[in-house]
DNA sequence: TGATGCCTTACAGATTTCTGTAAGGTTTTG
DNA sequence: CAAAACCTTACAGAAATCTGTAAGGCATCA
C-alpha cells in the first residue's frame, strides 16, 4: 500500500473523515492533510527537495475562497501545477461532481488515476479506489456510469468556445473577429449564426439566453 | 453537554469526520447517524416512543438522490417534519450554504438554533456552537457577517421574475405582455428594459447573456 | 464523373436589444 | 411645501440577433 498520501480537501469535517480511514482501513503511514492548494503544491515540492516524494494525491475539485490570498484555487490547477513537478504522482480525484462530461475530461485530460464521488459510500469507494490505483488500475465511482447511459449531447469544442465567449458577453461580431485574429477558422459571424442556430434546435432553446442558461444549468460552459 | 445527538449527513466522509469530533471534543455518549432523511425522521420517532428522545439534531441542507425512494429530500423539511413531533428538539444546521439571505430565513421561519457553515474550520465552529446551543444560545458562523458586510446585491421578486423568463428564453415584449395579462404593475418593455439595464451594472454585465450566466453560476437563477 | 449533401460565407430583412431623451407621476427629504 | 430623487412610460435610433436565400468549396458515393 501506499505509504506517502497527500490530501487535499478544504472542508474539515470530510478532511477528519478521510483521513480517519486512511489511517485505520489501509494503513497507510504518513498522511499530510492541506486545506489550501498552494500549501499542498508546497507540500509536494518541500518533498521532492527531500527527495522523499509523496506516492498519491488526493484532492477536491473546489475549495471555498476566503481571507487566504491563493495562486491556485481549484483541484483542477492544483493537478496541473504538480504533473509538471512530479509526473508519476497517481492522482484520485474526491468531489460532489457527478457530471461524466466533466469527469470524463479528468481522465483524458489531466490523466487522472481515479475518481471517486462524494456520497452514502464516498468513503467505502476512496478505499476502493486507493486499492486499484495502488495496483496501476484506474477507478472512477460506478454511479457515474448510470449517468454516462442517458445520452449526453455533446457539444464539439468550437461551438463550445462560442458559448463561452456568449456567455461572457461578447456578441457574435466580437467572436468572429477573435477567431480572425486567432486564425481560427471558420470565423465568420454567418457561420457562428448558423452554428448556435443548429444548438437551438439540438437543446430546444428559443434563443441566445435559453440556451446559455440551459447550458450552465447542464454544467456544459 | 447534551447526551443524545442526531446527525442527518449523506456525505460518508464528512459524517465520520463530525462522528468523531462528536465523540472526542464533546464527549457526547449517544451519537446516531443517517444518511437519509426519512430514516432520521424515523429515529425521532422511535425514541420519542421509548420516551427517551434526542436532544439535537445536527443535518445538513441538501441530501443527493439516489436509488432509496424517500419522501422527504431536504433538511429543511425534515426540520419542519421532526418539529411537528418534537417542537422543542434544538437544532444546528451543517451545510455549505453561504447565503447570508437563505441562512437568515432558516433561523426565521425554522427557528433552528446555529447554522454552521462547512469550511475550513468547520468543525471547530460546530464544537462552538453545540456549546452554545446547549447553553440556550445561538450561533452561526462568523464568516457568514462578513459575507452579509460584502454587500451581497440581493434581488427584487420583480427583477427576479424578469430574468427568469429571459433565461428561459422569452422577449421583453413577451415578458410584458405577460405581466399586462397577470395585472402586475409595471409591465412596459420600456421599464423592463431600464429594469435589466441596471442590473448590467450592478453586476458589470455586458449585455443580457452575460446577466443570465453571471446569475445563474451565481445560484440567484 | 456527376449528383448529393454538408459546410462556409455573404447578404438582406424582420425582429429584438440596448441606450438615450423626455414627460409625467410618486416618494423622499430638507 | 417645494426641491430633489426616483420610477414608469413612450419614443427613437443604433446595434445586435435571428432567419432565410444564394453561391461556392469540399467530401462522399453510386
């Protein structure tokens, strides 16, 4: 089993809970618990220096901003930041989240080793998980597949973009010119027309805000 | 210090981290817990009729859905169920609820006794205001006055009821027309438009796209 | 190869959004 | 009470959105 695990969670209570079961269901020697992710960041590079690296990071997605002025404020980041110290570190990612897009894009993405969701067996699972990692296995919680099988539409890169842009109030001109400027192409404001047009008939919106909202709604943009 | 406690908490990570400071901080001798609602519901009851009731009961605001049909879905039914068999039971709310608005309005219409805002230290504070609780005092959580001095722009129904519809896709004439037809005053589109037009810039939106996302990420939608 | 379908782009016109101005009404404040 | 501040409403014009048509490019397929 793993002997060196970093967590980090910024809530105390489920801090005390998972740290309470690594300790007593696997045994696992030294565990070093951070609220914040630039103290964990710290925490991986002061043992790197020490050439005594940790073996497994476990970590939230969110972390509540407060007083505490941070570099780093989400799990996603803090991920990111230690891949390019530590590329072997085996990665379990511990949050509410249960959108399998997103969950998805952890593994694809940031490479994630396991990913367990925070619920009823949250901790039974994080055991699980710990186990299968440790044995070079991936793990993600199996309600998540429940949630793959109700077909998900899924929104191709470029028109998310758009959505995103959409969403942050630039208007379509202004998009078009940024892809311009990008030399992104297709670029012009007809095609962006045209696209969220489709994506009105695709989600049943009416227009530009239904859409946009029926999207965040979805955890898409 | 009370002697019989209840704790409603879905999240297994976070219920064996309150468990435990339960047991070790406070020394409570009687400590259940559950993780759905209807079977805390049930607790009340079955101690009530052993005529050996629970003192206070700690739970959490929101409780996921899963496999188990249950009738009662949130804390704050289950508040407002269990009071009807035990009125005075104290209460501490444990959630990550930050909503100075929503907090206060439990403490109003719930009459619950702390509200404990999950965090960083948020057992710490929960040792806190159990103590206080069992005092016969109030508590809530300090972080929650300084979100309320962060003067949170809170909405009117009004305002709120416009953007709504806009997120869900109607025109501002469409918006009035409807207000016209419920008798509700003001209803031009001209006003609707000032309406929105401040609201860009109480919360720097750049057009209503930018409102409706803003406000939706923001939870106010 | 030619037909077909799909995508990009330009353009046009109707509608909607956004921003002003102005008038009239109500409330607040000194 | 009167001035000031605010709200509602109408209207107007510029900009943006939405929808359609049309032309050209590219890939697929029989």
């Amino acid at each position: 089993m793993f002997k060196k695990v970093l967590l980090a969670e910024d809530f105390q209570d489920t801090n005390l809970g998972i740290v309470d079961t690594l300790e007593n269901k696997l045994q696992i020697e030294k565990i070093q618990e951070e609220f914040y992710c630039d103290k964990a960041l710290n925490r991986i590079k002061q043992a790197l220096s020490k050439d005594d690296p940790f073996e497994l990071l476990i970590t939230d997605l969110h972390f509540k901003q407060d007083h505490v002025d941070c570099n780093i404020t989400s799990g996603v980041e803090l991920i990111q930041q230690i891949r390019k110290l530590q590329p072997d570190i085996k990665v379990i990612v511990n949050s509410m989240e249960d959108n399998p897009v997103k969950i998805n894009s952890l593994f694809k993405q940031e490479k994630i080793d396991g990913y367990v969701c925070k619920g009823r067996h949250g901790l039974d699972e994080l055991v699980k998980s710990t186990h299968e990692v440790y044995q070079n296995r991936t793990y993600f919680s199996p309600q998540i597949n429940l949630n793959v099988a109700n077909n998900i539409i899924e929104l191709e890169a470029f028109d998310l973009d758009i959505l995103k842009d959409l969403a942050n109030g630039l208007t379509k001109k202004e998009i078009s010119e940024k892809l311009k400027k990008q030399n992104i192409s297709p670029n012009s404001e007809s095609t962006i027309d045209k696209r969220v047009s489709r994506l009105f008939d695709e989600f049943g919106a009416k227009n530009t805000n239904h859409l946009v909202a029926k999207l965040i709604k979805l955890g898409k943009i």
